[in-house]
C-alpha cells in the first residue's frame, strides 16, 4: 500500500507520542498534531486497513512491525534533517518545520548521503 505523507505524519505521531507517554489513543494524537478527532479516526481506519496500526477493545493504538519500521524512518528523517538545519544557522523552530516538508519526498541515496555528512560532522 503506498502510503501518502500525511500517513506517515501520523505513524511518526503515533511513535513518538508511545515512546513519551505508552500508550496511544485518537485523542492524543488529535491534540498533538491540532486535528479534529473525526480527521484522526478516519486517518486510523486507512493505516489499519494497510495493516500499519491496531486498535485493542481499549481503543489503545500501537503500531505494527511495519508501521513501526515506516515510523522510525521517518523520525530518523526528522531528526538527522532538523540536526542538519540548525547546524547550517537555521532557528530549531524553522529547523523542524522544514525538515518536514523534506523528510516525506527524498530520495534514500539523498537521505543516507546526508545523514553520513551530518555523522562525519560530529
């Protein structure tokens, strides 16, 4: 299933508000990224459907192997691309707006050759 970048906005949502709080509902993740609950919850149909996420009788969500893997890519993207923004002069704050926008359409060779110059940095 080819997953749009909205998608994987809210599996990276979803890793990062289970890895600062446990566990993860609609409600958390409407209040995190500012969208209404009925936008979150058709959201969560579409990555259950793709198999990305599940939902327990609780309506606690967590993520799959493979919308785990998805989600820590992009957080990887997120972090590496912010680290490099702000080490080049950029504001943390446009930093990460930007990386954003960046993270959902590059290339891997791109990624990986970036993410290398940013370690090699350090």
């Amino acid at each position: 299933m080819k997953l749009l970048e909205s998608g994987e906005m809210y599996l990276e949502t979803i890793l990062i508000l289970h890895n600062k709080n446990g566990a993860v509902r609609s409600l958390d993740i409407a209040e995190y990224m500012g969208f209404s609950k009925p936008s979150v919850s058709r959201a969560m149909g579409i990555l259950r459907g793709g198999g990305y996420i599940l939902t327990d009788a609780d309506g606690f969500i967590t993520l799959t192997d493979s919308g785990r893997e998805r989600a820590e890519k992009i957080y990887e993207r997120h972090t590496v691309l912010t680290d490099m923004l702000i080490s080049i002069g950029v504001s943390p704050e446009v930093a990460a707006d930007d990386a954003c926008k960046i993270e959902h359409d590059l290339s891997d060779e791109t990624f990986n050759a970036i993410k290398k110059h940013v370690r090699e940095k350090k």
